[in-house]
C-alpha cells in the first residue's frame, strides 16, 4: 500500500492502482504551447502533488486540493479532474501542511 513521503496518511493511487504521491511546492518549468493553462505561470512556485506511477513521475497542480484529491478520494481515476504541470517542473521542496494551515 502506498502512503506519502512527508506524513503517514491516506493512501494513494492513479488509475485504480495504489502509487507513490507526496505533497510538494515546485518551480512550474516550461517552455510550454502559450495555450497551455498555465504558460504564464513558469518560474512560479505553486503546490502541486508528484505523482510517481509505473515508473514515470509527474505533477499535479494543487493550488486549490483538487490534485490531492484526486490521489486520495478520486483513487486517481477519470471522474475527478486534475491540472497537470510541465514535467519539467523543479521540487523545491516538501509541504508540510500543519505549518502553512492547508491540507
């Protein structure tokens, strides 16, 4: 069963499948196609959920726990949306979500 890095907590999943997610603040990268959701948001810090799933690691946006959500109560699946970052996104660093009051 998979659990996150920073706290034991819910576990977490993508697609059904139990996986490795962790709550982190990252550096969105880019270049990215000026269509894309958030092409004005490279160099900015904004919470996001890594998600590492068969092998591959990726980002989700979690400005608003929607990303959190996802891995958790949506067990990763097609009926809760997500927001995906550039996977050239940099972790800058773990949240850790008592200290800045959100979850």
């Amino acid at each position: 069963m998979s659990k996150t890095a920073n706290t034991p907590g819910p576990e977490t999943f993508w697609n059904g499948e139990p996986t490795k997610a962790r709550k982190v603040f990252v550096e969105v990268g880019g270049p990215v196609p000026s269509t894309w959701w958030c092409a004005d948001l490279i160099g900015f810090e904004r919470r996001a959920v890594e998600v590492t799933y068969q092998g591959q690691t990726f980002f989700l946006d979690d400005e608003d726990g929607s990303g959190w959500e996802k891995v958790t109560t949506g067990r990763g699946g097609f009926r809760y949306g997500h927001r995906s970052l550039p996977g050239n996104s940099t972790v800058t660093h773990e949240r850790a979500d008592k200290a800045e009051g959100r979850s």
